[in-house]
C-alpha cells in the first residue's frame, strides 16, 4: 500500500540555521508512527513542512501521494492537526473556536463533538483567553478527533494535559485508528508512545537516527544483567559483547549487546549460578542512548550543525 | 489555483464579526465630528470669520496644517471642510485600516492562530483577501457614512460630498494595501504596523511641505495618498484624476503583497532576524537597562521622524516672514517695523513656536505609550515570570515609566532642534538653542501622560480614555476656536496652557509647568500603589 507520509532526504534551513538536515520518514497506512527527538531536534518543522506552512529547500515530501505545498487545500481536507502550543481567539468561546476549525475543514461529526466534550471534561461556553493551558489544548484535541480524515497529525498534543485525561486521549487515539485513520505522533511522553505507537522514528540534530517497532529498537541497546555466579569478572569482561561490567561483594553488573547473552551464557556452563537477572532496556534508556549524543554538544539547538550529523550518528551506536 | 482561495469566505466571516462593534466606532466617531462641524462652524463664524480664516489658510503656515488651499478665495464652510478637515479624517481612516489588516493578518500569525486555520482546507491566500474583503466593507462603510454626513447637513453639490467620503475610503484603501504589504515584510505584528504608520506619517509631511511651498500643492503633494484626495478639488471644481493614482497604488501594493504571501513560510518575514547574543549585557541584566535597550528602535525612528518634520517646517519661516512683510496693515498693529530685521525674527520666532505645541502633542502620543510594551508582557506571562523573580512590584512600572519620560525629553529637544535647524536660514543660528529649550518647557506635561498611562495600567484598565483625551486635547488645540467650543473648555486644554516661547523669553508663567509636575507625580505614585494591589492577567 502507498505510505501516507513519506518524506525522503528533506532539507529545511532558517537562515543559516539547518533545521532539517536529510531526514527520511516514512508512515504506513492505518500506523500510530511516534515521532521522537530531543528539543530542537527538528519534529515541529517536519510537521510543518508537511502541512505546506514551511517550504522545503531540498528532499522530496509526500503526503498521499501528493505535495504538501502545493496540494495543500486538497490535502488538508483529508488531515487534522493539533500543535503543542495552541492560541485561541480571546474572544470567541471554545465552542465556537471548535466550530470555526471544523467549519473550515467542512463540518464536524456533531456526535462526536459532544461526546469529546464530555469526555474531555471540556466547557465549550468559555472564552478562549479564560481556558487553561490543558483546556486549551483540549479544544485543539477535540476539534482535530471530532472530525473525519485519514491522518493524524499531532505535535505533543498532550502537553498539559493531566494523567486522567491522557489516559481519555490515547483511548479517543484507538478509536481513531480503528476508524482507519492514520496518526503521526510527535511526544516527549514516553508512556504514551509506549502505549500507542506501532512504529517510532527518532531524529537527532534534523535528521533520522533510528526507525522502526519499539522491539526493534530495544534490540539495538543493550540488556543490563546482575548476576551471582562463581565466575571471575575477567571471565566476562574479555567478551566483547560485555560492557561496563563492575563487581560488589558477590554480585557483577554489565550490560550485554542484543544477541552477546549466548556467549554469556557458554561461559557460566557448568558453573553454580546462584542468581541471573538480565534486563531488556527500558524505554528511558532506549531514548537516553538515542538521544544521549545530542545533549554531550554545547549548543545543540540547531547550532553549528552540518557535516557532523553523521558521524554523531555513528557514534551513539558505539557508546 | 483556485484553492489557493480556499475558506475565504468564511474567514472574512469570523473577521467581520470580530470587528462589529471597533469599525462602526471608528466610523461613528467621524461621522459625528463632520456632521457637528459642518452643522456648527457656519453659525460660530459667519461670513466674515469665514474670509479671516482663509487668509490664516493662505499662509504656508496654514497651508501645512490644512491643506492646498483650493476654492480658498472665496471661503465656504464646504471648502474649509476639503481644505482643513479632510487632511485630518484622511489620517484617521488610514490609521484605522492598517491597524484592521495587522489584526487580521500578521497579529493573527504572530500568535500562532493562522498555523491552526493554515491546517485546515484554507489557502494560502485567504486569511490576506478575507483581510482585504474587511478592508473594504470598513472603508465602504466610512464612504458612505462620510458623504451621508455631509449630505445630511446639506453641502453641495452633492456629488462632491458623496467623493468626500469616497476620497476618504480611498486613502484606507491605499494604507490598508501598504500594511497587507509590510505584513508580509516583518514577522511582528508591532514592527509592521509601525512601518505601515511610518508610510502615513511620511504621507502626511510630504502633503504639508508641499502645500506649503506653493497655493494648490507642489509636487511633493503629489508623492502623498493623502495629497491625492486634497489635490481632487472637492467643491471647488472637482476633478476625479487623482482617484487613477489611489487605485495604481492599491493595484500595486495589493499585487506585491500577494506575490510575496505565495512564497513565504507561515510565521516567516521576509526581513530576516538576526541572532542574538547568548548572555545579557551587564546592562541588559538591569530591568531599566532592558528596558531602555527595547525602546531604543522605536525611540530612534521617532527622534528621525520629529527631526525632519521640524527641519522641514522650519523651513517655513522664511516663506512665512515675506508673507508678514507683505502684509503692512498687520505689522503695523503688532507694532513692528518691517524694517527692523530683529524685530521682524522676533515674530517669526513666535509663530514658528506655536508650531512646537504640535510637536509636544506628537511627542504625548510616544508618552502616553509608555505602558503598550508592559501590557504586551503581562499578556504574554513574561511579567509573571520577571515578577516571580525578584522584582518590586513599583519597580516594574517605575523603570519603563523612567525611560518613558528620558525618551519624551529628548524627543522634545530633538523636535525642537529640528525646527531651529530648519528656521536658522531665516531668524538666525541662536533659534537652534532657542526652540530645544522651549521644547522642554512641555516636559512635565508629557511626564503626566505617561503617568496616567502607568495608572491606566497598574489599574488594569485599557488605555482608550487617554488616546480620546489626546484627541480631544489636539482637536481643541488645533480646532477649538473655530468650532466655538466653550472658553472655559479651550482653557482647561493642557497644552495651550504651556507658553514655551515666553518662557525662553523670560517672562512667562512657570506655574503650569510645577502643576504639571505635581500631577505626574502624583499619578506615578497612585499607578504603582494601584499596581501592588492587583491581580496579574494570566
Ligand atoms: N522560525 C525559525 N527560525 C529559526 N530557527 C528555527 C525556526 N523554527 C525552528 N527553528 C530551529 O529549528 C530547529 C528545530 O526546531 P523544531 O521546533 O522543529 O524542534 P522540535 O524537535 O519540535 O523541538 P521540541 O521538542 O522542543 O518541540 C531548532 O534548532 C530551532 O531552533
Ligand atoms: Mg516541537
């Protein structure tokens, strides 16, 4: 099936500032893609792009099948978009400023819309500059899910909101999807990545590090093990697939490349293993490892960056 | 292509409803001042008031506040109205446009609103073209109500009244079209209106000047959108040629305007912004160093605009003294010897010094700003932040209103050396040191406006009964007697109650300059007394 996002060597620059620096994205019909990074890395502008707001300078950008800059009307027909920021107009109430984005898109599912309202705990009768940052976004939210389109599109849609009402969001999420729609999911919450995505794609410095399903993504860092066994470190620590092993009292604790436990294991063979305790990553250590070499240089938002995107790249993998 | 349309219609909608009540103000005010004045004027001054009037207007002195003078021989309240008011209303009209297209356009973007409306089915081009459609029912509308207004209180011919108020939307089109281009060019809000204001007030000196330098207008007159509708002769001979310049003017902005929306990203200018430096300067770590930092821009186009519009009607003195010398039967009731070259600058120095209370009240419109930026912070929570900090709450009015007061001074002595510069040709190298110093006269009064605006603040009230007191000081100031408003009224006008040149002179009267004082004072302290006690807007 045609991808409904596919983005392809893009490159975006703010003056000398490079924004976007190469990035490849591709987002498979009826997937909850996360879209990961660290601040600065470059999410919002992809969207943006997307969307026709920005205008790429190199790379190609599909959306559908067609250009996001000059297919914009026709496209946006068929997408909803919640921002991590969102302005209302001070004067019109949430009600109406729901009405006015679904107006412009060509009318709202009423139904929905009410029941968005209720579950997202929303007064629609108040002004726009009396809400709350978390009800503000909610209005945004609930004008995006109330209408009927094919693709998602949401840059932290959460920010703000409070734990009961994320739980309401990723729940409204499922049943887009079961709709058949698609969703971009851009978010520093990394439990509700956990808890919809299908596929992620983390980008570092504008462009794209690593790509694909969570599992995937585990596989590549390593497992942390504690172990209590008569073997002596220098056993462990001559493999190669062993990391940063240290030893107290009768325990060792390291860290093992996906697929090195074998060798491990054919070590501690016919020894007395008292206890074995080996750890995939979790999903903090899967986003520090990933987004760990950005945040070692000074300057990282969007300073001095260029040439050494790929080099970073390959160094994040060896650490 | 098409698309690129797309949701217009129903953005002009959410537009027009959200000026339903700001445009029909603007226009009602207006209506009301034409229909008072047109009704009013004739019974105050009959006939000969009328003719005394039109040899004031004959002089480039006059010529440069009102008009070219067409029609001026034989004075008619329907030709004071083309000659004296139109310039006027024709700057209002052209404030209230560009204002309308920054609110619907980049004010819109700046806050992040257009990138919400962009995502949905909208074109590129429809937040502009809905801007416009708003643009022109709001000018339609002060057509209309204009020419209504004259109509009503009986001008003719009848046609000319209708191309009054017609003339007038004209001039709102021309800076509605030149502030849907500076949108394009600044990616904030603030800096394109000020560059579109820039336009109307560089509009309004070129008209000045060149009416000026000859009856009916010299080119320079020509080069203003506002010298267009003065030059069409409104009930006094009408000629509708210069309206084919209005419309090439909108033709063109429009046009650039809609080539450079095409290209550009959304949030973007096209001016570009440059980095800053990562660490404040020891002085940008002081709230009154910050402050002062912020204001310098805004400060120095003011300083470049009062300069020249001072040199330039400087300028006038030497016109204006062959004038008086032409004039025996007037010297010899002042008592002066045309002769007598001393006593002649003298006069001349006096005229050109009633110019300086125009100035001042320029300059007021700078003070009575002094609090626009803190109000742009609390709405931004940038003030909950600062405050959060370490900050006197007094403190927080005090530095702005500091700064505001150093920057009215020397705007003061900047207009007043501009105008001393421009006189020096005529009355003598000394009228430099003369004018700046006579200019600092109005200081304490310009210390009270930007006190009341601090008060306005610090009690959370907009800043709209300042702007009407403004008004309503310049429109008595320039219009008081004409329009026979009540003595006791012209009196109370603060700034007709400052007699700088007097008091360069050495003998006039201090007392409203310590009253002034006082006052400023006074209303300082009530605005951060007023301030510690209320809530922060979130
Ligand atoms: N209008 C702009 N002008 C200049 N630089 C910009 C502009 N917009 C974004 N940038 C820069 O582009 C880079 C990417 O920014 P972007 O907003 O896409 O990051 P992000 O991944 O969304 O970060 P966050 O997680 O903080 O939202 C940053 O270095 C940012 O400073
Ligand atoms: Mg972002």
């Amino acid at each position: 099936m045609e991808p409904v996002i596919e983005i392809e060597k893009l490159v975006k620059n703010f003056g000398r500032v490079r924004a976007l620096d190469g990035l490849n994205l591709t987002v498979a019909p009826g997937e909850v893609h996360g879209f990961l990074g660290p601040n600065g890395a470059g999410k919002s502008t992809t969207i943006r792009v997307l969307l026709g707001l920005l205008r790429a300078d190199a790379g190609t950008t599909r959306l559908f099948g067609g250009d996001p800059w000059k297919d914009a009307v026709d496209l946006h027909r068929r997408l909803a978009y919640v921002p991590g920021d969102v302005t209302l107009w001070p004067k019109l109430t949430g009600g109406e400023a729901i009405d006015l984005l679904g107006g412009l898109r060509g009318g709202l599912n009423a139904t929905r819309r009410g029941e968005l309202l209720e579950r997202f705990d929303l007064d629609p009768t108040r002004k726009g500059r009396t809400y709350s940052k978390g009800n503000r976004q909610k209005v945004a939210l609930v004008a995006a899910l109330a209408s009927d389109v094919d693709l998602l599109i949401l840059d932290e849609p959460t920010s703000g909101l409070d734990p009961l009402m994320e739980l309401v969001f990723q729940e409204t999420v499922r049943e887009a999807v079961a709709r058949g729609a698609t969703i971009l999911l851009s978010s520093h919450i990394l439990a509700e990545v956990e808890a919809l995505c299908s596929r992620v794609t983390i980008i570092r410095d504008g462009a794209d590090v690593q790509t694909g399903t969570l599992s995937e993504l585990r596989r590549l860092t390593r497992s942390s093990v504690v172990l209590d066994a008569d073997v002596a470190p220098d056993e462990l620590s001559v493999l190669d697939a062993v990391h940063s092993l240290t030893a107290d009292d009768s325990r060792l604790r390291f860290s093992v490349d996906d697929g090195g436990m074998g060798a491990v294991l054919s070590v501690l063979a016919g020894r007395t293993v008292r206890s074995l305790t080996a750890t995939p990553p979790s999903l903090e250590e899967l986003f520090v490892h990933h987004y760990g070499a950005a945040a070692d240089r000074s300057g990282s938002d969007g300073a001095g960056r260029g040439a050494g995107a790929e080099t970073t790249r390959k160094a994040a993998h060896r650490a | 292509m098409s698309t690129a349309f797309a949701g217009t219609g129903r953005l002009a909608v959410s537009m027009l409803r959200a000026d339903r009540v700001r445009v029909p103000v603007w226009v009602l005010v207006m209506v009301a001042f034409v229909a008072y004045a047109a009704g009013g004027i004739p019974a105050v001054m009959g006939e000969e008031g009328l003719q005394a009037r039109a040899e004031v207007m004959k002089e480039p002195a006059g010529a440069m506040m009102a008009g070219p003078g067409y029609g001026i021989e034989d004075y008619s309240i329907e030709i004071l109205m083309a000659n004296e008011m139109l310039g006027m209303f024709a700057v209002m009209v052209a404030i209230m446009s560009l204002l309308l297209v920054v609110r619907h356009t980049r004010a819109e973007e700046e806050a992040g609103r257009t990138e919400l409306v962009r995502a949905a089915p909208v074109g590129r081009y429809a937040q502009l073209t809905a801007a416009l459609i708003v643009l022109v029912a709001a000018n339609a509308a002060v057509a209309l109500g204009m020419g209504a207004a004259l109509v009503g209180t009986g001008m003719e011919p009848v046609l000319d009244a209708w191309v009054f108020g017609a003339g007038l939307g004209a001039v709102g089109l021309v800076f509605g079209a030149a502030a849907a281009l500076t949108v394009q060019l600044s990616s904030n809000a603030r800096a394109a209106s000020g560059m579109a204001g820039a336009l109307v007030g560089a509009a309004y000196v070129l008209r000045a000047v060149g009416d000026a330098q000859a009856p009916g207008g010299s080119v320079l007159s020509w080069l203003s959108p506002i010298g267009w509708v003065q030059q069409m002769r409104i009930f006094a001979g009408l000629r509708l040629e210069p309206a084919w310049l209005a419309a090439g003017a909108v033709v063109v902005l429009v046009s650039a305007a809609y080539a450079l929306a095409a290209r550009r990203d959304v949030g973007a200018g096209l001016l570009p912004e440059r980095r800053g430096r990562a660490n404040a300067t020891p002085a940008g770590r002081t709230l009154l160093g910050l402050t002062a930092r912020l204001e310098r821009p805004r400060l120095v186009w003011w300083a470049v605009g009062l300069f020249v519009f001072g040199a330039l009607t400087g300028s006038l003195a030497g016109p204006m003294s062959e004038v008086m010398r032409e004039q025996p039967q007037l010297l010899a009731v002042l008592g002066v010897d045309p002769g007598d070259d001393d006593a002649m600058a003298n006069l001349v120095s006096e005229a050109m010094g009633m110019f300086l209370m125009f100035f001042a009240m320029a300059v007021a419109v700078y003070a009575a700003a002094a609090a626009r930026g803190l109000l742009g912070d609390e709405t931004a929570c940038r003030s909950e932040l600062a405050l959060s900090a370490v900050m006197p709450r007094a403190w927080w009015l005090g530095a702005p209103l500091l700064v505001s007061l150093l920057g009215s001074t020397a705007l003061l002595v900047v207009s007043g050396v501009g105008l001393g510069a421009g006189a020096s040709a005529a009355i003598g190298p000394a009228a430099v040191g003369d004018f700046a110093l006579a200019a600092l006269a109005y200081a304490p009064l310009l210390a009270c406006w930007a006190a009341a605006a601090m008060l306005l603040y610090g009690a959370g009230r907009g800043s709209a009964v300042l702007w009407v007191a403004l008004i309503a000081a310049f429109v008595i100031g320039m219009y008081g007697r004409l329009l026979d408003v009540p003595q006791a009224v012209q009196d109370a006008e603060p700034f007709s109650m400052v007699d700088a040149m007097a008091l360069v002179g050495g003998d006039g009267d201090w007392t409203p300059l310590w009253v002034a004082g006082i006052v400023a004072a006074v209303l300082s302290a009530a605005a951060m007394i007023a301030f510690r006690r209320r809530d922060l807007a979130a």
